[in-house]
C-alpha cells in the first residue's frame, strides 16, 4: 500500500523561471522542499494534474533520478492518471516533446539545464511542457511562479525506489508508470521525415562523420540513429556516454566548449563532417572540414534546401527566428514567397506559430534548430537535414556554404558572451543604452551610421499576446545590427549577450574571419555602451 502524505511548507523566493524553465545550482534544488515547492507549484499553477497523463524524463545529470523519483511521487500524491517516463529517467528534450504530442499526453515535465554544465556543483534544471508538446507559454509560467509565491503543503507519497531500469508498467498508488526505451519512438519519427537511404548511402561512399555527443543525453540517440540505423563506422559518435556531470565538460555544442571536435574538424585530414549536441540534445553545432557553420547560415541553408528532404518536400509554410539570430533566412524566405517571424529568445514563443501552422521551420543563433515535426528545437534533426542534403546535393559543406552565399549574400553574424558579470553592473550597462535609444538614430560611429534603436517588443499575431523588453536593437544603414540583452539561463550574476551582424553583398568578401568583418560593429557597440569598463572585462568570455 502507498501511503501519501500532506506536508506543510513555506514559499520560497526566486523560483521564477527564466528563458528556459527554473535553472538552479544542483544543491540550491537538493535544499530542504526546494524541488518539491516548484514540482507544487508546477501542479497548482496548471490546475492540477488530477487525471492527466504526463510524460517524464532528463538528461542524466546529477540528481535527475532522485528529482525523477520525486517528480513521480508528487504526481501520483495529486491524483495524475499515468506517467510516461522514459527507462532510467531518460529523454533527450525533443523526444520528450515527441512523446507528449504521440501519446496525447497533458504535458511534461523535463529535468535538465540544458547547456549548463552539471554535476554536484553544477546547474540543475525544471522544465514544464504543454499538450502540444512545447515550452509552457509566458503566461502559464506565470502562474506557476505565481504558485511557488503561496504554496503551503506539499502532497506526495512516501519515499520509496520506484525502479526505472527496466521497460516495465509499475503503479504507484492508482497512478499507472509506463517506462520506454527513450530511443525507439524519435529514431521513428526521423526516419519518417528523412531520406536514410540516402544518408547510409553517403556513409558507405566512405563520408567521414564525427558527432560529439560531449557525454550528455543524445550519446545513445546518436548511436542507433547514426551507428546502428544509418551504418556510419563504430567511434562516429565520440563521448557518447552520458554522464552525471557531462565528463566534468560544459555541454554547449559551440567552438569553445566542444573543442576537441573543433580541433579535429579544423584540421586538413578533417572528417567530411562534424556536428555536436547539448545537454539535453535540442541544440546543435554543425561544421565541415575547415567550415564552421553559424547557427543563423544553418537555418537559412535548411530553409532553402528543405524540399530536397522527404518530410519537406511539400515546402515550407514559413519560417521564424529570434529577434538576435541573424536575418540570413529572411532573404530565402523573400525568395521562396513565404511569411518571416521574428520572436523573443526562447523556444516557447515559436509554439503558437508552429501550432497555427504559420511556420514550419524556426531557428535561434544559439545553436537551436527546428520545425514543426515536435514543439522543441532539435539537436540530432538539424544533423540529419544537413546529412540529407549532403548525400543529395553532393559536395562539401564547405562548397554549400560558398553557393548559400553566392547566391543569397553573406550575413556575417557573432556573438560576444559576458559571464557571471556583476548584475548591477550589467543592469546599469543596459539602462545606459536604453537611456540613448531615442537619439541614436541619425548619430555615426566611424562609417556606420544608426537608422533605427529600440527595445523589442513582440505582439504574438495567434493569440494577441505582447512580451516586453525582449532585447535592444540598434539598426545601422545597409543592414547591421547590434543586439544586447541580458540571459534568462545563467545562475551566476548576470550574463551579457551582445549580437553583431553584417550584411556583404561582395563576393570577394564572403570568406573573411567573422571578427574581422564585424570589427566596425563590434567597435559601435563598445563605444555607445561601454562594455569594458562597465564589466570590468577585456575581452568576451566566449565567442560564438
Ligand atoms: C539561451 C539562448 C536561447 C535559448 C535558451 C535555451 O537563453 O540564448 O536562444 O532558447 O538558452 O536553450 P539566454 O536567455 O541565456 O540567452 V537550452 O538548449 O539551454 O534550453
Ligand atoms: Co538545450
């Protein structure tokens, strides 16, 4: 017999979520209720889960088993029908969206900080997703911020091991558990949407793949998908093992932190391609041998390849990007005659575009693509779109790029990352900015001159809604641009994101080092807001 259990608590300040759910030091969460008070207020900011199904799963870093245990203990106490979860307390973030729009499920709940590192004194993390299978919107997180604010008693079920280690159905109390491989059902959905004739034909024709999985959750994803279905070579996949504190690595798929697949891509005896995953697998880094591939070119190259792929062989109904990544696809989405979105940061405000059918394809600068196949950006499918086209266009990534360029221009585009900056020093540099957005425009920074400055503002066009201060803007003649805002990830002081971008219509100019092309931009923002000596930084601590 399960016994539950009422417990009286007391709020606890600061559990607002951030851009991606509630992201916390690991032993900030293992402090006394602290899980618990937010799984609550996850249950009574959504109207309880009485009768609901829902799906559960993480990336397997530390504490995600006793935080899924926890999870499994509360939705039984507050009377949830069944819990979907996958076998260890697994699910990469777009496997768990895809469970929840397979199973019809109400929602889930995702254990992970994503690209945060891990492990004791690392990050850990709580995401609530939707019956469509996406981020909660803006305002179902504030509901349940609004509940972490009274919460008073926790329900749960007394502490026992709910074992997760085999593909069984458990019950806990009346709640049913079914636990599946994590693998099965989203190698399915990519072979659905994906020519794998085709990419294991370009694996048999000797093409040379590494995939660095940086020891979190898409190691086993990536080899069935890409070893076992797709006969790329055994080691294609390197730490492909998760582990609780990703390998003691910082599991962000970008050039600093996935530096051994970088090294080894930039080299001349280079494998043909190269690509790597975050924490919870929905980002990815894509590079060739000696072609690095900026997140905002990727989206635009798979925007104007996608009819080459069967599950997009019928065209795109549009496309969306976050305000900061680079206006790249805009110019196909010109070309092809299809609407452009441009939304906040964070995947949530893709979901209502995609579920109304206006977008099929969405993107981010910080290694996030996607489309409208689940509610999340996807890791591994962006990897398998480059695949396809690979093996049907032939030729190098390198050589793809050069003709993406040729024929579109060439946004030049980098981010410059401040981190764990004193946070009233990062405030007083964005109130500084702000403060001159009204007489920017018409002022010259060497030879560039600003024609537009705001703060952007998004006005949701599906249900009306409007999220504000979603990042300042500053627009140059001939289409430059800087971006700042502050993170909603970081949990060390606050993290400064500064966005620069470059539009060259040259063509004897399409190969220069991104720095060096966006040196005029990169200058006009440390003149108008004064980064040095408002960080007390010399230089950015990681450049993307
Ligand atoms: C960052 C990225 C944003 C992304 C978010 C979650 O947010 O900039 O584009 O959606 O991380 O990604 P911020 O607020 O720190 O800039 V993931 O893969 O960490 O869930
Ligand atoms: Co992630």
């Amino acid at each position: 017999m399960t016994t539950f259990r009422t417990i009286p608590t007391e709020p606890i300040e600061g559990q607002k979520p951030g851009t991606s759910g509630l992201r916390k030091k690991t032993a900030v969460f293992q402090g006394h209720h602290y899980l618990e008070n937010f799984i609550q207020s996850i249950w009574n900011g959504i109207g309880g889960v009485q009768g609901k199904t829902l799906v559960l799963g993480g990336d397997g870093r530390h504490f995600n088993s006793q935080a899924a245990q926890v999870v499994l203990r509360m939705a039984a106490a507050s009377g949830a029908k069944k819990v979907i979860v996958g076998k260890r307390a697994l699910l990469s973030t777009p496997a768990a969206s895809h469970l929840i729009r397979k199973r019809g499920a109400d929602g889930g709940i995702i254990l992970s900080a994503s690209h945060n590192p891990g492990g004791p004194n690392g990050d850990f993390g709580v995401k609530f997703n939707s019956a469509n299978g996406g981020p909660a919107s803006e305002s179902v997180m504030a509901r349940i911020f609004d509940a972490t604010k009274v919460v008073s008693e926790l329900h749960i079920a007394e502490s026992q091991d709910i074992g997760l280690r085999t593909l069984d159905t458990l019950t806990l109390g009346d709640m049913e558990i079914e636990i599946v491989d994590p693998v099965t059902d989203y190698a399915a959905l990519m072979q659905e949407l994906f020519d794998f004739d085709a990419i294991s034909g370009l694996f048999k024709s000797g093409f040379r793949m590494r995939f660095d999985a940086m020891h979190a959750v898409t190691g086993p994803y990536a080899r069935t998908i890409l070893e076992e279905i797709l006969g790329a070579p055994p080691g294609t996949v390197m730490n492909g093992l998760p582990l609780p504190d990703f390998g003691e690595g910082h599991p962000d798929p970008n050039p600093t932190w996935a530096k051994q697949l970088w090294d080894e891509m930039m080299s001349d005896s280079g494998p043909d391609f190269g690509a790597a995953s975050d924490g919870d697998g929905d980002r990815n880094m894509i590079v060739g041998r000696k072609a690095y591939v900026s997140p905002s070119d990727s989206l635009a190259v798979i925007a104007a390849n996608a009819t080459l792929v069967p599950g997009y062989r019928d065209g795109l109904k549009g496309v969306a990007r976050s305000m900061p990544t680079s206006q790249a696809v805009d110019r196909v989405a010109a070309r092809l005659g299809i609407d452009c979105y441009e939304t906040p940061t964070g995947w949530k405000f893709f979901g209502n575009l995609l579920d109304a059918g206006r977008a099929t394809l969405c993107g981010e600068e910080s290694f996030g693509t996607g489309s409208d196949h689940v509610r999340e950006k996807d890791g591994l499918w962006a990897v398998l779109f480059w695949l396809n086209i690979l093996a049907v266009k032939g030729g190098s990534v390198a050589e793809l790029l050069d003709a993406h360029w040729a024929e579109y221009g060439r946004n030049y585009y980098s981010r410059h990352d401040y981190e764990a900056v004193d946070a009233a020093a990062a405030n007083g540099l964005m109130d500084h900015v702000r403060g001159q957005l009204a007489s920017l425009p018409g002022q010259s920074f060497g030879a560039l001159t600003v024609e537009t400055a705001d703060e952007f503002a998004y006005d949701d066009p599906v249900d009306g809604s409007r999220s504000e201060g979603q990042g300042l803007r500053i627009g140059f003649a001939g289409g430059g641009r800087v971006v700042l805002r502050l993170s909603g990830t970081g949990t060390d002081g606050a993290t400064l994101r500064v966005y620069h971008e470059k539009v060259e219509e040259d063509a004897a100019r399409f190969n220069l080092d991104p720095q060096e092309a966006l040196a005029d931009i990169i200058a006009a923002a440390e003149t108008i807001a004064g980064i040095k000596a408002r960080t007390g930084r010399d230089a950015p601590d990681v450049i993307t």
